[in-house]
C-alpha cells in the first residue's frame, strides 16, 4: 500500500515578486485523498488561510458534496459568502466538466476571476478544487496536466493560489502521480520529483528532488505535457535542489529541448550530473554547476 503523509514536500514563490502583492507566497499544491474527512480538513485550513489573508476564497466540486455542505456552515466561511468573500462554485461552471479541459482557455477563465477578486478589493484568489472527475482518461490528464503546468506560470506573477485535489479511490496511484509531479507541492511520498514553472527570468521550469530509473518514464511524461517551452535556442532548468539526475533523465531533457530547436541548460548544484553529461557526450545538453 502506498504510504499516507500528513505534511507536504513544498517550494513556494517568492512574496512581492513581478507584481505580486502579497502577505504570503503562493501556493499551488497537489493533494491526494482517501476519504472526504481528510479533504475536508485540508480544504479547510487551506480556504481560511486565504480568508485571514483577505483573499476571496472558492471551493470548487462536483455536487452533491459533504465537504462543500460542511464548509457552507463554517462560520467564517458562511459569513464570507454572504457578504461576496466565497463561493461554493458548481464544478461544470469552473471548468469544462466531464470534457476534456483547454489549457489557455482554463488559465484565462482564472485569471479573469483573479482580476475580479482585486477590482473587488480581495488581494487575490485561492481556489480548492476537487479535480478528480476533469482527469479521469488519459486524454484528460494530458490536457489538464497541461493546465496546471501553465496555470503555476500565470500564479507565478499574479495574486492567485490553488490547491488540487485528486481521490485516490477513483482514480489510482499512476494516475495521481502524474498529476502530482507537476505541482510545487504535494502529499505523496512515492512522487520523488516535481517539475513546475520557475519565476520569469530565473529560467522556463523547476525540477528538485530525484531522478533515477524508477521514474524516468514519468519523467519523459511528465516533460510532454508539461511542454516547457524554451526561448532565444535555450530550455533552462533551474535544478539547484535536485538531489539526483542519472543519465536516463539527461538524455529526457535533451530530447526535449531538441525536439523544439533548443539547447537544454540545467543549473544545478551536483557535479555529478556535469560529469554523466560529459561522458554521455550530449552536445545539446548544458550543465551548468552553480555554487
């Protein structure tokens, strides 16, 4: 059985960068769930944190729902929505339910609601969704897996954060993992890496944590969905927290990067990995070994 954890691995942004006016970082985790109590609590705490912060709040779900019947008779929530603070938005009006979602579409529909939030003087939008019916095929899961991808670069540089919730019940381990390794954060042990947008002008995504044989497909998968694109001939890979990339993930990258006319430039603080580029003698792969 795969392990359950409590805690999340984590890397935020920065607070008050490029435009961002914020009392906190943002926020864009993945959470996988077994049971509706434990989404409850953590959709909870993540929707008052936003309140305290004077964001307006939106749970997002597929009704009927206990969490979003149990969130409705918090008191400060109920007292958010009554005055415009939150919503309880029906799944289908936040996203094209049971279809198959168009990423720039997605992302412009959120930042649309964002720009609402401030023009209504909230300092932003946080949204808990239970996403587990927008991803249940594979074709699903590479178009929203694409969303998220692009809507963690829009969070990068505007006041909005998210937490995406996946039941594990319905939609199994692989599938999750899929999802998982895409945000900033999570709650899933058996995900050893996550790929996500980096802040502009520090590089075009981020990647930390492990990469070795148990994960290289994933890896590979991971890299075509989310679509990195590189700009001036260069995809750069901000890598500094990488733990371990073996040769397998070096030549994903590189393919990568060569497949849209670009070199792969990865900044990391591991040597090792410069000397494997240099044995695997990958002319379109650049390590660069920051101190």
């Amino acid at each position: 059985m795969t392990p359950r954890r409590t805690g999340l691995h984590c890397h935020h942004g920065v607070s008050g960068v490029n435009g961002r006016s914020r009392q906190a970082a943002y926020q864009h985790v993945c959470w996988r769930y077994d049971d509706r109590a434990a989404l409850h609590a953590q959709a909870r705490a993540f929707l008052l944190e936003g309140l305290a912060l004077g964001e307006r709040i939106w749970y997002v779900t597929s009704e009927p729902d206990p969490v979003a019947d149990q969130l409705r008779e918090e008191p400060l929530i109920r007292d958010a929505i009554r005055r415009g603070a939150a919503r309880i938005v029906p799944l289908g009006s936040a996203y094209a339910h049971d279809h198959i979602v168009d990423p720039d579409d997605q992302v412009r529909a959120y930042a649309t609601a964002t720009e609402d939030a401030l023009a209504a003087g909230h300092t932003g939008l946080r949204v808990a969704a239970d996403a587990t019916a927008l991803v249940r095929t594979p074709a699903q899961r590479d178009a929203f897996a694409r969303y998220e991808h692009l809507i963690d670069r829009y969070m990068r540089v505007r006041p909005m954060s998210a937490m995406c919730a996946y039941d594990r019940r319905l939609l199994g381990d692989e599938a999750v993992r899929e999802l998982a390794c895409l945000h900033p954060g999570n709650n899933a042990d058996d995900v050893l890496f996550r790929l996500y947008a980096e802040t502009p002008g520090d590089g075009h995504a981020a990647l930390v944590g492990e990469l070795d044989a148990s994960n290289h497909d994933l890896f590979r998968a991971a890299l075509e969905r989310a679509d990195p694109r590189p700009a001036a001939g260069r995809l750069v890979v901000e890598a500094t927290d990488l733990r371990f990339i073996d040769h397998r993930n070096l030549i994903h990258l590189r393919d990568h990067a060569r497949a849209r006319g670009a070199v792969a430039v990865l900044r990391t603080s591991r040597s090792a990995a410069a000397r494997v580029a240099e044995l695997l003698d990958l002319p379109e792969l650049d390590v660069e070994v920051t101190r």
